[in-house]
C-alpha cells in the first residue's frame, strides 16, 4: 500500500511553543530589509514575542550577513550574544544571507566539478574567512552529498552562524534554503504575495527552538565487571559491523569544525567535531543496548571501534531527557550517541520475544535486535525483505534537529506503527523510517544464525537495500516500479 506525504496538508507540530525573538540585522538594504520586515508581520502574526532590546531569555535571535564577506567571530551573535546582553541561555541564532541566482548557480557549478576530482585542490576553494585546511572539509562534504552541502558549510563558516537562511534573487526574491548543523537544506519557495513564503520559514525557526537536547544521561548500578564484559560476544559484534559498514561506505567522514574555522572560542559554542551516524544492538545478557558513544568529545571512528567507543544503555529515563546507563570497569565510559535515546525507547512500544537457539536460548529480548542511524537516504528496496514506515506529516514539512526531544518523539512514534516489528512472525526482516534533512533510521530483527547488522549489510550487497548518500529534504513517497521494488520519488 503506498502512502504519499507529500500529497498532505502543511501541518505544524503540535508542540511548537511561544517564542521570544530579537531582530539585530548587521546588514540592512535589498531583500534583506524586506524580509526582516514580512518575518517581523509572521512572527507578530503567529502570536509570538518580538523584544526591542534583548533580555532575560531569547529563543530567536536574527541577524543578516554579506556573502562572502567573513563575519569577526567577536561580533558574531552565537558567540557573544548571551554574555553582552547578560541572558539566560544562548539564544539559537539564524543569518539570513543574500544572492542571487547567478552567483548560486555559479558556486554550486564550481563546487561540483571541484568534488568530482579524486583529491582535493585547495584551489578550489580559495573564499575568504576560511581556515587552511577548510578545502579537506568542503570537498569531503561535496563528495558526500553534493555541491549544496559544501556550501552549506561555506556560509556557516563565513557567517559565524550555523543556521543560516540563504535568499535567493535579486529584484525580487525566489527561494530560499535553510541550513542546519547536520547539512539540512530544505527549500521554501516564494509564491504569490509571499504570505507562505514567510509562514513557512517562521515556522522552520520556532520548530528549531521548540525542542530540548536529550543529553542528560544518568548512570545506575554497579559498575559491570571486566570478566562479565569479556564474556559478551556483542561488544566484539560491534566491532565487526562497524569495520562491514565501513566497508560498505555507509558512514560518513566526521566534520571537524576546526578544519573550516580558526576560533579560539570554539568548543564553548559548538563541540570542535561531530560525528556522524550511531549503531547499537541488544545485549541480551545484560538485558541492555550496546551502542557507538557521541563523537562530540573525541573523535569515534565507526570502522575501528575500541571498548572505550563503546556504551551501555538500560533505559530511556522517565523524564525523557537522556539515557540510564551503566558504566563496564577498566574502559574509559564516555557517553553515547543521543541517538541511542531513541533506540532504546522504541523498545517501549514494540513487543518482547523469546529467542528459541543458543547462545541466548530462553532469555526475553525486544523484536528489534540492532538499530542503524546515518546521515543517508534510501533509494529504494526490495519490500519482502524490507518494511518503510512514514514519520507524522509535520515531521517532513517541518525537520527537527538530532539530538533532541522530538526527533525521539517521532521517531519512536513511527516504529510503534510498524507492522513487521508488531507482529514478529511477518517475513519482513528489515524496517526503516526517514528522517528529512536529517538521514535514515534502519532496524533490524533477530535471525538464526546472523550475527548483529548482518542482515543489514547483506541487504546492502544484495541491493535489496540501495543505500543513497542524498538525503531527502522534505515530503517523500515510494513507488512500485516494473521490477516490484520500491523506488523513492521525492516531492
């Protein structure tokens, strides 16, 4: 049966709270001005808090940029706003950057041909603002995911601002994208009197702030011994899927802010790296999920993992905002992937099975085994092997951030309404959902003789699977095609 959401009403979240904005462009003229002007009708429009001066607490704060013209770090708001307003919390900034479409057209041309080389030219990337060793990240980032992506990170490092908000145009505007940390870049486009143009990108900044980090990980019990953590064949699984999926291309290269940007602030702003991707099985033994830690503190190499890149999760905490975890003696115990919020909360949805052969004969353990998180897209898929399941509406209309409170919401939502994972018997061995802007979620059901996430890279080689490194920003749908698989066509 297929399900088209892109066919669905533009619905909003249903949690999106009253936001507290401040308008301080560094740049006035053009569309710029004119947009600040519709943004500033939106926001009164939808019912939220424009302040004249900052204080207190501020959700949004909105300045403007040039194009190509560095912003000083010292004078950039994500930096210095909270301390020289004296707020509560650092405002979440979004830049709203001008050009127009022939200098769009040009750097995206540009930015192609240049990942299209094997090795890097540092000619290439010749902007200013940029650290030395900016082109490793640029081209990288190309390569991953196409033109739009490097330029994504050439404005957020130009402009000192990791949301920016691109306008397209000149005399009048077209279009524009909005930027997030992992690469998001969702497309508004203007229409008519621009009414929806402005509702739509108001409504992308308070989603952005709506939403709480679920980083606030609790450790319980005692410390798992060394002969007990020795004894597990998971941890060592681990190790083997992480070498397979690399093997495979499935992850993604670490972005290390500081290849792009020299500040000396940096890490009390934004972790100096993150790492891309989480993967996590059941271990039943401990009755608890092994999973990848968070590369925000140090880099994790998901194809040579270690015990210290290595964590284990009991449960997701009533409150929601982290992890219960349990710390192995003798190992480092950094936290995990916020990731691994969401995997072991879907569990709380989904039934229990008894596993009939050995090693874990008779022990009780969640229908899910392992649990797949990247930045990538699914191009298509053999449905006897593999169920997709669709995210809430405006979950596709309106992407979330990783990390946070509902991006777990959604996620575990859709997994609880999949029909291979509620009724075990079905055939389907495979389950994923797609996070716009954002990646993929793969999960993957217990079978004799397979080791963790082996069905998953036999998928993959078998094509019954097709791993694409373009994500999918916004509504999607599959498609049956002659051959009877599901092929994704994007709205």
């Amino acid at each position: 049966m297929e399900s088209i959401t892109a066919h669905l009403p533009r619905i909003k979240h249903s949690w999106l709270k009253q936001a507290r904005v401040v308008i301080q462009p560094k740049i006035r003229g053009g569309l710029l001005e004119e947009a600040l002007i519709r943004l500033k009708e939106q926001f009164n429009k939808q019912g939220h808090i424009l302040l004249e001066t900052p204080q207190d607490e501020v959700d949004i704060w909105i300045t403007t940029a040039d194009f190509n013209q560095p912003v000083n770090w010292r004078e950039a708001p994500m930096f210095v706003a909270k301390r020289l307003h004296g707020l509560k919390h650092h405002p979440t900034v979004f830049t709203l950057v001008q050009m127009n479409r022939a200098q769009f057209a040009a750097l995206l041309e540009q930015f192609e041909k240049a990942a299209a080389k094997s090795q890097p030219d540092p000619a290439d990337y010749q902007f200013p603002g940029l650290a030395e060793s900016a082109y490793l990240t640029l081209h990288e980032q190309g390569k991953r995911a196409g033109a739009i992506l490097s330029l994504v990170r050439l404005l957020q490092s130009q402009t000192m601002s990791i949301r920016v908000i691109l306008i397209i145009g000149e005399k009048q505007i077209e279009e524009a994208y909005t930027f997030d940390l992992v690469g998001a870049h969702p497309r508004t486009e203007y229409e008519a009197d621009g009414e929806q143009f402005y509702e739509d990108l108001v409504l992308r900044m308070v989603t952005a702030v709506s939403t709480h980090e679920i980083t606030q990980h609790q450790v319980i019990g005692e410390p798992i011994t060394q002969a007990v953590w020795q004894s597990l064949s998971t941890p060592e699984a681990m190790r083997l899927a992480g070498k397979e999926l690399g093997r495979r291309q499935f992850f993604t290269r670490m972005v290390e802010v500081g290849n792009l940007v020299n500040v000396p602030l940096l890490n009390q702003a934004i972790a100096s790296q993150y790492s891309e991707g989480c993967f996590a099985t059941w271990e039943p033994q401990l009755g608890a999920l092994i999973t990848t830690v968070t590369g925000s503190a140090r880099p994790v190499e998901k194809d040579n993992l270690s015990d210290n890149e290595l964590a284990v999760v009991v449960a997701m905490r009533q409150n929601g905002c982290g992890a219960l975890l349990r710390h192995v003696e003798g190992k480092r115990n950094d936290p995990p992937s916020s990731e691994a919020v969401e995997m072991i909360g879907m569990d709380n949805y989904l039934p229990h099975i008894t596993l009939q052969t050995a090693p874990f004969a008779k022990k009780d353990v969640p229908v899910a085994r392992s649990k797949l998180h990247g930045h990538r897209g699914i191009k298509s898929f053999d449905p006897q092997l593999v169920e997709h399941i669709y995210l809430d509406a405006p979950y596709y209309h309106f992407p979330v951030s990783c990390s946070t409170h509902a991006q777990a919401a959604g996620i575990m939502s859709a997994f609880a309404r999949s029909e291979a994972l509620q009724h075990p018997d079905d055939p389907r061995q495979l389950v994923f959902a797609i996070l716009a802007g954002h990646g993929v979620v793969i999960v993957e059901k217990w079978a004799t003789g397979k080791t963790p996430f082996q069905l998953i890279w036999e998928a993959m080689d078998q094509k019954r699977i097709e791993i694409d490194p373009h994500v999918p920003q916004g509504p999607i749908r599959y498609a049956m095609d002659q051959q009877g698989r599901m092929v994704l066509v994007e709205a």
